[in-house]
C-alpha cells in the first residue's frame, strides 16, 4: 500500500479507516495547544474513533466531530462531510483531519461530480473546509506527498497553491512511512493559518 495508485479510492473499495496513532495526536497537541482559542470548538471532520480530539479534550478544549459512521466518539455529528452545507456548523477555532484513505461509491459519486476529476482525498477535505468556514480557518491536514509535490507549473493543483487559492501553509510536519499499523503510506502534515510555529518538524515518536 506504499504507491498511491494502490490507495486510489476509484481502482478499489478497500478499508477507509486508517487510524491516527496516539503519539502523533499527542505530537499535535504539544505543538498547538497555546496558539489555540480556548473559547472555541476543535473539530475533527472526519472523527472516527476520536485519536485526534482526544488530547483537546483531555486538557478542556470544547470538541466536536464529524463523521459519516458513529465510531463511538462523544460528540459526534453523524454526517456526510462532503454533503455539509454552509452555516450546518459554526466555525471552529481549528480543524484537524486525517481523511479516509478510501470511502464509499455514494461518496465517490458526490465527490465526482463537485470536482470533476480525481482529486486526493485530503484536498477534497480541504477545499470543503474552505468552502465552509473561509481560507482563513486554522487546519491540520495529513496528506501524501502528491498534495503539494510532483506538480508541474500548469497543474491544477500546484496553481491552487501557487495563486492564493488554497491557504499558506504555516508548518509541515514529516512523518515516516510506517507511521500507520499495518500499512506503509508516504505522508505529512500540513498546518494552515497558525503562528509561531517552525517551518518543518520531524515526528519521531510512536507509531503503528
């Protein structure tokens, strides 16, 4: 599962869910928690079992999640985040999403027909974000690399990031392929509209 094409949701129906270890949420946490507003909700669109809401919650933060299959965390919104509609949900103080490797044909369906194309999960997630709460909502992303790199200058994609379109990234956080149990998947994180953050760290923690 290390090559995209093998994670590419239109070849093949396969498990979605890839959990988030506890380390990274932990990781997450240690890096934002003191450049978040505290008054605000910590929102997870795509929520399953909770692992990135988790240390939020732990230490007082108001969260929420959102998630088409109630995984059993408290507060989820059982919902289709891609079928969201303006104004369902308040803006939260910050968005954290590591979105499904795969998800189902309905979904597919929707997501072909608002993009036209084959998008990556993580920057259907991230325009939807955009859509909702404006380019200036504070978001952490895990994506693969292909989100930001092995563009060319005329792709879609890269003029997204290029032109404005999609919001600076504040940060990028490097984590090593076998950071997933059972899987190998080359990915990052991408933190928008947060400051007082370093350009690049390395996660170099638990993983599996």
């Amino acid at each position: 599962m290390y090559r995209v094409d093998r994670n590419n949701f239109y070849n093949a129906q396969k498990n979605a869910t890839v959990y988030t270890p506890d380390g990274v949420s932990d990781f997450l946490f240690g890096l934002l928690e003191d450049k978040i507003d505290r008054a605000g909700t910590v929102l997870d669109p795509c929520v399953g079992s909770g692992s990135l809401l988790a240390p939020f919650a732990r230490a007082g933060f108001k969260t929420q999640g959102i998630d088409i299959v109630d995984q059993g965390y408290p507060d989820t919104y059982v919902h289709d985040f891609i079928a969201l509609q303006k104004g369902e949900i308040e803006r939260p103080a910050l968005v954290v999403a590591n979105p499904p490797f795969n998800i189902d044909n309905k979904t597919k369906d929707i997501v072909a027909r608002v993009h036209g194309r084959r998008p990556l999960l993580p920057e259907v997630w991230l325009a939807k974000a955009i859509e909702l709460w404006g380019k200036s909502v504070p978001m952490v992303l895990f994506a693969p690399y292909g989100l930001r790199l092995n563009q060319t200058v005329q792709s879609r994609r890269w003029r997204l990031f290029a032109d404005g379109i999609y919001p600076p990234i504040s940060a990028i956080v490097a984590l090593p392929k076998d950071v997933y149990a059972n899987v190998l998947f080359h990915s990052e994180i991408l933190i928008f509209n947060i400051a007082g953050l370093q350009g690049h760290y390395f996660y170099d923690g638990q993983v599996g």
